[in-house]
C-alpha cells in the first residue's frame, strides 16, 4: 500500500494509535485487499471538518484510493480487532471479519476516535467470508447512520463510500464498496466476552482499564472504578436506548458485538424506522422469531448487559458471591434508569416540563390507541405539535378525542402558553425520518449512478426538526410496510 502520496500531507491525520499497542491478543495485523478501480461514491464534508481533515485539495482519485484503503495515511497501523460476541443468544468466537481499523484520530477538540474501514477484504477473523461489503449496505449505513446524527442520537458516522470497481456476490452479483466509519471507539460487550471466554483475567483488567481511561476518564485510578463503570455503561445504554425508542429506530441486530461501551450506535446493518406504531414491528430478514423487535429492545439491551456484567466478575471482587451480588444490584437499576430516560423524552414529546403522577398513564393511553388505528409514530407526535388535530382523519375518532382532551387538561397545568408548548413539542418531535422506502429509492438510484435521490435525502434528514415546502414529501409513510424486509449484507 501507498503511503508517500505529496496530497495526503495536507489532510492533517493526526493518528495516535492507542488499542495497537495493547497485547497481541486484542488485534491481529491486516492489510487493505486490493482493488482494481476505486471511484468516490460520497465524502462527509461537514464531518471531515469536525475531524479537523482537509479533503478539499485532494484530487478525486487520491480520495478513491485513500478511502479505498489503498493509499495508507502517514501514521495509520491497520488491525483487525478480536471480540466475540452473544449473536441472536448464541456465543460464538468472532473478531473484524470485514473491517480494518486505521488507528485511531486525535481531533482538533482533543477527541480520540476510530477511523475504521468496512468491507476492505478478509482479515485472520474472517471465517471463511469474503471481507466484502456491497454498496447497498454500506450507502444504507450512510444514511442512517448520518439521520442519527441529525437526530441527536449518540452514534457512529460515516465519513465516506468508496466503490472498488469489483463485484460481490450474495444472493446476486453486486457492486463492491468499502465505507469509513468513525466511532468513540469500537469497544464491545463482546470484546470483553472474547477476554472472558479465554480467562483471560489479566487482559480483561487491560482492556476495562483502556476502556475506563478513553470513555469514562473520571473513574480512572478509583478504588471501586470497576463497578461504576458497569454502572455507567448501564447508564448509557438506558439513555440510548430510550433515544431509539422515542424515534421508532430498530436496530435489528442487537447482538452483543453490536453494543459498544462509549454508549454510541453502532452496526447499521438491517435496521429501519417504525412507520405504523406497533411494539412487535420486526423488519430484519434474519430475526425470525422478532428477537429484536421494537418493544423488545429495552429488556435486550438489560440481557447484554448482564453478558457484560458476568465478563466484569473477576474485577468486581475476589469472592465470586460478592461480585455476582454487587452486579445484580447494578443491573437492578437498569429498569428504573430506562424508564425515567424514556418518560422523560416521552414528557417532551407531549410538551410537558413538570412532573404528574398519572403522565405513564397519558402516555401508555396514547399508545394503545395509536397501535389500534396503525397509527404512523413519527406523524402523530408531530401533528400534535403544530395544529388542531385535522378533521377526516382517525383523530376524529372517540378515543382519540378523549385523550386529547385530557392531554390539553394536562398541559395547562404547565402554565405556559399552549403556543410555546407546541414550539417545545417541535424541537422534541421530528418531522422526518430516513423512510424505509425513501431509503430504498435512494439506494436503487445510486445503484444505476443517479446520486441526486441520496443527496436530497441527506440534506433533509441533517435537519430533522425542521418542516418546510422542501420536506414535506418527505413525511407520508407508505401504505402498509409490514412485508418490508432489510437485510445484512454479509
């Protein structure tokens, strides 16, 4: 691979390279496949600019075969990374099967995060694949990954989409494309499993300790440091999850390789948005038996983190009983933490600042009779925020009427004029999400070379909140998405 190119001196890289430098266990050293024709799909400005990356003066090509993996950046010590991970409940032995980490990027604020590509070829963990990813999947990451962002979502970016002139093959032939994702890090549940499946003790110290001093730095060097920080990475994730769950975000594969500890999403693998409000709304191909559905994802989010916490015994306590006790009673707390996180978004949603006893209740009503009249999610919390509920509408039914009635009894106890609330509710409550069938028209485009679809979609969901003339079209769900089906891409 490259590394001399004059252009890439300008880009301002700053890699530091930290998780190389555990032991040899936690990575194996990994190449980038070569690829016959790299071509730019689709670069990140604004996030280049974040990151304190100057991809301006680089010539197309260059970024082709930068982004490619092609042209390694000065400083970058590529590693495939070893974790494991509970995959739809079972255990099994996994690692970077399709992805390279770069190394990691210091940015101009003093953040340290991943530079990862993604579908660069086989690594030591590939398990016979072929370390390939298709440009579907990869734009689908894109997308999503960037309307999380737009949201306020902790989550990992995409940085660029790079086709490499080579086919892969799934269930058809394919166009090959490599994306770059940046991440907090990419520290799992899993790989703390892979340390734990090995008894590994020692290492496992290694890695709670790297993870401690890069997420969580005020815990670093505290007597108990262990324990808080299972108690905060329960924390996070309680705040993450509720976040999916205020937008109808499935993710779909919430394998305990998927859960990282920084508290960011991340694998956009068959994931999708709810249109029609129902709890038991499951789009993954693979997830058969609704494992992952959209009601589930609290109580399995709890389930990896009791994985996670069985990994942490060791370094909870030199007496098994006492570690196992001092981890049930952090993940006793996972419930309560989850539900304030929710009700309080949920609060918001509705234009409430204060707290009722019986607002659960206004809440759960609401959502019963949403999931009675399959009604679309995103749309009934928006309509609530901007107007008198339209006439000719299921808002006109007898149900619907009663509540809003006793939601506006509610909201006046807020003192505040019904007109500030309803701009709060705006601010809570977005007016579009990446459609499931927006998204497939746009990746259906960029497949025959029209990236006009994709764009546009871009620049609506960078700005989620905001309704204007432009948006609008963006708003209406489809008729009836209950046969629609994402897939994973491997």
């Amino acid at each position: 691979m490259e590394t001399s190119v004059p252009e890439l001196a300008s880009i301002g890289w700053r890699f530091e390279n930290t998780y190389s430098r555990l032991p040899q266990v936690f990575f194996a050293s990994a190449q980038p496949a070569v690829v016959s024709s790299p071509s730019v799909v689709i670069l990140n400005d604004p996030l280049a600019a974040d990151l304190g990356l100057n991809l301006q003066p680089v010539s197309s090509s260059t970024a082709a075969g930068l982004f490619a993996g092609q042209i390694l950046p000065a400083g970058s010590q590529p590693i495939a990374q070893a974790y494991a991970g509970h995959q739809f409940g079972g255990f099994t032995m996994l690692g970077d099967g399709r992805a390279i980490l770069l190394g990691e990027h210091r940015t101009p604020t003093g953040q340290l995060v991943d530079i990862q590509f993604k579908g660069t070829g086989p690594t030591r963990f590939s398990r016979r694949g072929d370390g390939r990813a298709a440009l579907g999947p990869m734009l689908r990451e894109y997308i999503i990954s960037e309307a999380m962002f737009g949201l306020g979502i902790p989550t990992t970016r995409s940085l660029a989409v790079v086709t490499t002139g080579e086919p892969v093959f799934r269930e058809t032939r394919l166009p090959g494309a490599i994306l770059t994702r940046v991440a907090a890090s990419h520290i799992r549940v899993g790989t703390f499993e892979f340390l734990a499946a090995r008894e590994d003790t020692a290492n496992l110290q290694v890695l709670a300790d790297y993870a401690i001093n890069r997420h969580y730095p005020e815990l670093t060097g505290t007597p108990n440091r262990f324990l808080q920080f299972l108690r905060m990475v329960c924390n996070r994730q309680a705040s993450l999850i509720a976040r999916w769950q205020l937008v109808g975000f499935i993710h779909g594969v919430m394998n305990t390789d998927n859960m990282a500890i920084s508290g960011e999403t991340i694998d956009y693998g068959p994931c999708a948005f709810m249109n029609a409000y129902s709890p038991d709304t499951v789009f993954s191909s693979i997830d058969h038996a609704g494992r992952y559905a959209y009601g589930n994802q609290p109580g399995i989010a709890q389930w990896n983190l009791v994985r996670f916490a069985e990994t942490l015994l060791p370094l909870l306590d030199s007496k098994i009983e006492q570690a196992i006790e001092f981890a049930k009673e952090i993940l006793g707390e996972y419930p309560a933490m989850f539900q304030q996180y929710w009700l309080q978004g949920m609060r918001a949603k509705l234009g409430l600042t204060t707290e009722v006893d019986d607002d659960l209740e206004l809440v759960q009503t609401l959502l019963t009779w949403m999931e009675s009249v399959r009604a679309d999610f995103t749309n009934t919390f928006r309509d609530l925020s901007e107007d008198e509920p339209r006439a000719g509408t299921p808002y006109d039914a007898p149900a619907f009427r009663t509540w809003y009635d006793r939601w506006k009894s509610r909201v006046q106890r807020e003192n505040r004029p019904l007109s500030e609330v309803r701009t709060a509710m705006q601010r809570a409550n977005p007016a579009v999400i990446p459609r499931n069938h927006l998204v497939e028209e746009a990746l259906a485009a960029a497949h025959h070379g029209d990236l006009a679809p994709l764009h546009n979609l871009l620049r609506v969901l960078a700005t989620p909140y905001t309704l204007d003339a432009s948006s609008k079209t963006y708003r209406e769900p489809p008729d009836d998405d209950r046969q629609y089906r994402t897939f994973c891409g491997t």
